[in-house]
C-alpha cells in the first residue's frame, strides 16, 4: 500500500535448505508487515486463531517502542465471523 503518507510492504522472514547449504533471511522476530506512516517506521504482527508472539517477536516489539516506532499486534480473536 502506498499513499502520500504511508507505504507499508509484506516483510518475510524464514529459511530455506538447499542440497549443500541453508539460507535464513529476514530479521528473525521482525513483523509481518512493515511501514513508515508519516515518518514513523511501523511494525505490524498478524496472529490468527491460537498463536501468540515469539520471544523474538516481543523483543522487536520493544526494539520499535523503545525508539519511537509503532507496533501493532493484530489478532483475529474479537472479530466476528
């Protein structure tokens, strides 16, 4: 999505194993979604059904908070079907 203030962009994160090698890219623990939303950088996390943050993920939550970053945690758990 890009707007005159706000650009966000799908960030992935994961490995993959070759014959000879593994490769990891990403930032381990970084949000889903990423953005700069009037010039702040912003960190969005999607969670569905049960799942809860990873330790990494609560450490990149408080990376952003800590440096004036917007973190948001969505979840699906009070949206009605």
């Amino acid at each position: 999505m890009t707007s005159k203030f706000c650009r966000v962009w799908a960030n992935n994160t994961g490995m993959i194993k070759t014959e000879d090698r593994v490769v990891r890219f990403g930032l381990k623990g970084s949000s889903d979604i990423l953005g700069i939303y009037k010039g702040v950088f912003l960190g969005i996390e999607v969670k569905t059904g049960d799942a809860t943050q990873s330790k990494d993920q609560k450490i990149f939550q408080r990376m952003l908070d800590m440096r004036g970053g917007v973190y948001v945690l969505c979840t699906d758990r009070n949206v009605e079907q």
